[in-house]
C-alpha cells in the first residue's frame, strides 16, 4: 500500500514532469511564432536575432537560479504557480510593445548618428522585451532542472518532447490562426499551467486569481493589435488590406492601387494582381513590357510553358497574351493561391480554373524533380526560394538560402526544355550600370551549371537589361537556350525592343550586341578570363550551389569587419552581413557579463569552502555542446529547406526531429552516466558515423527524394535526423551527471549552484551559436559547418573525460527522500520502484 508521502512525492513528480513539458511546447512555439512576426516587422535574416534572444532569455534566466539562493531553494512547484501566471502577463504585454512600436532599420546604416542611435535604442528596447519573454520560461525550466539534477533525464526528455511538438504543430497553427495568435495563446496556456499547479495545492489567492484572470484579459485584449510594419517596408500603417493573411511562408496583404492590387509579401512588394479578361483593354500592356521577349525569341506559340514563382498571375496573363498553348504555374505561398482562387478569382480572369492553366501550390524545385514534361519555356520570375523577402525589391535584406538559382536547379530546369526551349531569369538589378552583382551571380552559376553541355556560353545565351526611372522597372532578362538558336532569334529580340522604353541589349547569341562591362565578359570570356574576373571583382559573385546557397550573400565577412563606415547609400551590400557580425558581438559581450558575474561569485564562495575541482573543464564541455549542438542542428535546417520547400516548414520538421530525437537519446543515456569513458567516447563516435554517413549520402537521396510528396519528404527527414538526434542527446545529461559528481565530492558544496551555472554556460553559447553557425555556413557552405560541430564535440569529449573516474553520478545522493536511483540504461526512476 502505498503511503500518503509517496503518493504527494509521485504527484509532485508528475506535475513536474508536465511543467517541463508544457514550457518546452510554449518555448518553441514562441520562438517560431516570433520569427514570423519580426520576419514582418522587419526583415528575414533578423530571424537569428530573435533564436538568439530566445536563448539569451533560457540562460539569462538559469544565471538567476545560479545567483539566487532563494530561488534555488524554493519549491519548483512554488515557483510554477507564482511565475506561470506572471509569464503569461509578460507575454501579452510584450507582443503589444513588439507589434507596435515603431521601426526605421534603414537609418541605423543611412540616418544622421540621432537617427541611428534613436533605431538602435529601439531595436534594443525590442530586445529586452523578447528577452523577457523567454526569461519567464527559461526560470520555470532552469528551477525544475537544478532540483532534479539526479533525474534530468526524464525531465529533459519532457521538455524536450514538448518542444518537439510544438515545432510539429507550428506550420498548420500559421497557417490557421496565424503566429500573433499563436503567442497569445502560448501566454494564456501559461496562465493554465499555474492554474493546474495551484488547483494541486489548493492554494487559490484574490491576489493569484487576479494575477492570471490579468493576463488572461490581456491576452485576449492583445489580440486586437497588428503588427506594425518597419517604415523600410512598403506596405504602410494606413494601408487598407483588401485581402491576404498570415501563413507559413510569409504574409501577404493585397491593397489596391488604381485598376490593379499589388501584393505585399511580409510587408515588401512582391508582386500584383491585374484586372484581366483576355480582352485588348485587359492585354495591351503588354504590347511596351518586356515580358514579350521571351516570345518574339522563341518565334512561335509555345505549345507548354513552366512558370516558377507566379504569385498574383502577371505572367499567366501574359502567357495567354502571346499564344501559349498550356501553362504550368507554380506559387509557394498557399495564401496567394487562396486569393487566386477566392475573393480575386473574377478580378484575374479566373486564372486557377481554366482549362489552358494549371496553378499549383508548392516549390518550384520540387514540381521539376517530380515532373517528366518537356516545356518551351522554363520562366523563373524574380522567385526567392524564401518569398518572404522578395528578390526584386527587398534589397540588402535577404541573406536567406536560395535554392532556386543554384547549380543544380539550372541544370534541372535545362533538362527539362524541348529542344529548342530555353531557360529565361529575371532579376531586379536596380543598380545595374554600378554593380549588376545579382546577374553577374546568376551568368556565373549557369557557366558552371552547363559547362558540360554548352560548350560556348555566349552562343547559347542573351542578355537583357531594363533600366527605367523607377526601381520596379528595373531589371534584367537572362535566356538560356537549349540549343544554338539562328541569327533570326537575335533579330526577333532586337524588333521586340523597339517596342519597349529604357530596354537595352547587352549580349545576343549572334555576337551582334556588346554592351560591354562585366556581365557581357561574363558571358563571352573564356573559362580562365571569367576566373580572373570572379576573383578580382569587388564583390563575391562566384557561382553557389547547394552546399552554399546563398544567393544574395555579395560581400565577404572579412571585407565587411575591416569596413564599418555608415555613409553610404548601396542598401544591398554589406548591410545584412553588418548584423550579423554585431549580433555575434553583443552575444559575446552580453554573454561574458552574464557568465563572469556568476563565475566571480561562485568562485569566491567556492574559495570559502572549498574548489570544486575541474570548473574550468566544466566550462569548456558546455560551451563546446552549446556550440557543436547549433552547428549542427541549423546548418541541418537550412540544408533541408530544400528537400521540404521552404524554410518555415525546415525548421519545424527539422527541430521537431531533432527534439523527440534527443529527447530519445537524454533517455537512453544512463549507461554514459555510469561508465563516461566508454560511454562518452561511443556516444561521440555514433555522432561521427551517422552525421558523416548524413552528408556522404545527403545529396544523392535530395536527388530522388525531390520527386516524392511532402508527407514522404518529411518522413524521411525524420528518418535521417532521428539518429543524429539519438546521438547529441547524450551529451547534456551525462554533462550534468558529471558536474553533480564533481559537487558531491565538495564539502559544502551547492549542487543546485553549480547546475545552474552549468545550464547557462550551454545557453550563452547556444546564443553565440545561433548566429556564428549562419556566417558559417554562408562562408563555408553547411557540410563544412556541420564538420566543425563535430570537431565541437571531440573538444567536449576531451573535457568530459579529463580526469573523471569511473563514475559520474554520486553515490548516496538521493534528491527525494526514499527515492531510489536506478541507473540502467536511462531509466532513472524516482517513483520509490524497482
């Protein structure tokens, strides 16, 4: 029969356990909400500003644990019950504070030292508040791991698995509620947690009860603000929105202007939906775009024709304008494709439904792996593998990965043309005539893409740039033909142009056209002269490919930290890379305050009583894990964007595979804790095999997967991550199993102190990582990136083992009274059972 201590004991587990399960879904859920949210607010790449905020806020809050001995001391349960509800309360107010204040980003670069500072101060405001939110969580997390040292495995499994299914659930809750709902809710599911606790406790204060039916109400009342765009952005606060929502791979408000809507993606126009019914009123644009290039090249009614990226349909209309047989039309965003076939349907000439027409939802690199058609015309329109920020208007603020313009995607897009088809890219190169770097780029990926089968670049290719007043109508048109077309198709372009203002030819594959400046040596040079021109030229615009996707990454890091001058007004270069190295900077000084502080005073205490011996390995072990752990779990989601489509998408499969999977792996960790020199050792070479068997086999299963589903494609995902997972969810455990040994071993020793110190050297660095794993990649390319984790853990390997005895976890040493330790496999049970 079991007493009533053992039953409260068996209670308090259980709800401990739900705890960490709860904040680990919440934590989650909040940092993917919020990345969509400041994707909005401000710009893609300020996605790593908010992962990195997200974990500032776990460590800042396990420093507190380290520094309070109040806190450390009170009950967990106590602290869910008071902090949940207040944590809630902080959430709503912060995503009031967040959705509206006011952003100018531009000026921190291009504004007088006023402007800057008055943006900085700011950005930092917006920081704090971030940081506040996932401090609330990062406390309850930290407390249940500092007072259940001896039971981490289960606990972390928990949290873990709760995070799991918050990434699981993040893409179908964007794209129904949206991501501003999304934290709201996360605030009112806190609020229920500290509810559930207190029920438990039968401890119900007016000043409790009014503290959660607050933040309730707050949330609820939270719910009636939208975010506020950066004034950067073109869509403007007054803007009327005449349709669009939030969804999964960027938001989209359609407003309108004049006889057409232009489409805002994440708050930068993307492109528009025209009034269109196949009349001469709806299509004599037409007759002065130079969208009719592509046409008057190819000489005849193209009997099919493949449109990536055919957002509000322009290009359908235009297609249809010329003669085309059939189109293909495909659109990642599902919202753009809802409002094609909804509230703009009759509007656009009912595009989604004609016969002549198939308008598909989903990734232009997937459709082409999956279909066997043959086309006259592969369009790729300005599209961005990540839309949110669009290639032809968002300028410096895209450093995303861009799978739709590297090697492999021409090569693809190339074998897929009739025979006398043709490949046609159109860029937004505002500032051709200074620096054309986004169709240099493109000339000198496709040389590499088809060298093997055109052997004159020049004689299969043309070049034509737009260069209106107005940056919109600024651009380039690349054509790629599949064989070597007549001089006739030359003539054909050249009579098109006449027809189109400020539209010049710089390259026609007769030879006939040299517009000189180095996009036409680009493309006439031979191999070696294009090498010394890469290579010498201001800008990186060496070819990418899927290794290193980066696209719109045109100015080195090292080039870019010798040059921090602000007066300039080239809003693409260097900008994006700027942030990047001063989020790296405040991480690592706001890291040294928060990691010093408690070093300080835990080792003047230490020094009291007595050392705890082996702190500085300690160190060394969970900033190594808190590295390798970022290196290898991002440059693993940017990696499979590609295989799932988009990064939104990536990154919930991503980490919810990697969370159950270590999740799985903190489980099954015991025998590690028991014999560290063999079961460290093991762990880390299983790390090497399955990650390394990952990259060597990566490439050619993306080749076959491609062609499958999205269900297929993110199972195997899952099946890939799963064991690399399994294998990095040792190291935390075992981690803490040795640091509790090392306290054991103290007279006077404060375990919870030091495991509290312990959680935030692996945060802070998780923090740094965040941000130096995406310069990283971008310098290096993923595969590359991912082998420095590994080399990460060989370095926490070393540290783990350097004098450690036989066994990790403290004899004696029972967190509960009458619980019993069993340390088989990873089953440590604290429920007084066998």
């Amino acid at each position: 029969m079991t007493t009533d201590r053992e039953q409260d004991v068996s209670r308090g587990i259980g709800m401990r356990l739900v705890a960490a399960f709860v904040v680990g879904f919440v934590g989650l859920s909040l940092e993917i909400a919020y990345t969509r949210v400041i994707s909005f607010k401000i710009f893609y790449y300020y996605t790593y500003f908010v992962i990195g905020l997200a974990l500032l806020g776990l460590g800042a809050a396990s420093t507190a644990i380290a520094l309070s001995t109040r806190l450390r001391t009170m009950d967990p349960l106590v602290l869910v019950r008071r902090a949940a509800p207040v944590a809630g309360l902080v959430g709503a107010i912060a995503y009031v504070v967040v959705a509206n204040i006011a952003t100018d980003a531009n000026l921190i670069w291009v504004g007088t030292r006023t402007q800057a500072l008055e943006q900085l101060l700011r950005l930092f405001t917006l920081s704090l508040v971030l940081t506040a939110v996932f401090f609330g969580v990062g406390l309850i997390l930290a407390r249940l791991i500092v007072a259940e040292a001896h039971e981490v495995r289960r606990l972390y499994f928990w949290d873990l698995t709760g995070a799991a299914l918050g990434c699981l659930t993040a893409v179908p809750l964007q794209a129904t509620i949206g991501p501003p709902t999304m934290i709201l809710l996360s605030s009112v599911i806190l609020v229920g947690l500290g509810v559930a606790v207190a029920v438990q406790h039968r401890v119900l204060s007016p000043s409790w009860i009014a503290v959660a039916a607050v933040a309730v109400v707050a949330a609820v009342s939270a719910g009636t603000f939208d975010v506020r765009a950066d004034a950067t952005k073109s869509l403007r606060p007054g803007d009327d929105s005449a349709g669009g929502d939030w969804g999964p791979v960027f938001r989209v408000d359609a407003v309108q202007v004049g006889d057409l809507y232009l489409l805002h993606h994440d708050g930068l126009f993307g492109s528009a939906i025209w009034r269109y019914d196949g009349t001469r009123e709806t299509t004599a644009r037409f007759d002065t775009d130079s969208r009719q290039v592509p046409f008057a090249a190819l000489g005849r009614d193209a009997e099919r024709i493949l449109i990536i990226g055919a957002a509000g349909g322009n290009e359908i209309q235009a297609a249809l304008t010329f003669g085309v047989g059939h189109v293909d039309a495909v659109e990642l965003n599902p919202v753009t494709v809802g409002l094609l076939e909804g509230e703009f349907a009759d509007f656009s000439g009912n595009l989604t439904a004609r016969d002549d027409v198939d308008y598909i939802q989903g990734d232009g690199r997937t459709y082409l792996a999956r279909t066997d058609e043959l086309y006259d015309l592969v369009w790729f329109v300005a599209p961005d593998s990540y839309a949110a920020s669009n290639a032809a208007t968002s300028g410096a603020f895209v450093l995303s990965e861009s799978y739709l313009y590297t090697e492999e995607m021409i090569q693809s897009a190339y074998d897929h043309l009739t025979p006398d088809g043709m490949v046609v890219t159109q860029f937004g190169d505002f500032d051709f005539d200074v620096r054309p770097t986004r169709t240099a780029r493109y000339l000198v990926t496709a040389r590499e893409a088809l060298a093997d089968e055109v052997p004159a670049f020049a004689d299969q290719s043309a070049l034509v740039v737009d260069q209106g007043d107005v940056d919109l109508t600024r651009f380039s048109t690349i054509m790629l033909f599949k064989q070597p077309p007549g001089p006739d198709v030359s003539r054909r372009i050249e009579a098109a142009l006449s027809n189109i203002p400020a539209s010049t030819p710089f390259h026609l594959p007769d030879g006939s056209v040299d517009g000189g400046g180095v996009t036409t040596a680009l493309i006439r040079g031979s191999d070696a002269e294009v090498a010394d021109l890469v290579g010498g030229y201001r800008y990186d615009i060496s070819a990418i490919d899927d290794d290193r996707p980066f696209f719109w990454h045109f100015a080195s890091f090292s080039a870019v930290a010798g040059d921090w001058s602000r007066s300039f007004e080239d809003l693409e270069i260097a900008i994006g890379e700027r942030l990047l190295l001063v989020l790296i900077a405040i991480a690592i000084v706001v890291a040294t305050l928060c990691l010093g502080l408690p070093f300080v005073l835990t080792r003047r205490r230490t020094e009291r009583a007595a050392p705890i011996p082996g702190r500085s390995r300690m160190f060394v072990y969970f900033a190594a894990i808190g590295l390798g752990f970022m290196f290898v779990e991002i440059s693993m989601i940017q990696r499979f964007a590609l295989l799932l489509g988009y990064p939104t998408l990536s990154l919930s499969v991503s980490l919810f595979s990697l969370l159950l999977a270590t999740a799985l792996g903190a489980r099954w960790s015991g025998r590690v804790g028991t014999s560290p020199r063999v079961g460290l050792p093991l762990a880390v070479v299983a790390l090497w095999v399955v990650t390394v068997t990952y990259l060597l086999i990566s490439d050619a299963v993306t080749d076959v997967a491609l062609a499958w589903s999205q269900p297929y494609r993110i199972a195997l995902v899952i099946a890939m991550l799963m064991p690399v997972g399994i294998a990095l969810g040792v190291f935390l455990p075992a981690g803490i199993d040795r640091a509790t040994a090392l306290v054991a071993d103290v007279p006077g020793g404060d375990e919870g102190r030091f495991v509290a110190w312990c959680w935030a050297v692996n945060g802070f660095f998780s923090v740094i990582g965040s941000s130096v794993t995406t310069v990283a990649s971008m310098t290096f390319g993923f595969d590359r990136t991912v082998v420095i984790g590994l080399l990460l853990y060989l370095v926490a390997l070393a540290a783990g083992l350097a004098h450690t005895g036989s066994t990790a976890v403290a004899a004696g040493r029972e967190p509960l009274a009458g619980a019993h330790l069993e340390p088989v496999g990873a089953a440590l049970r604290l429920d007084g059972t066998a």
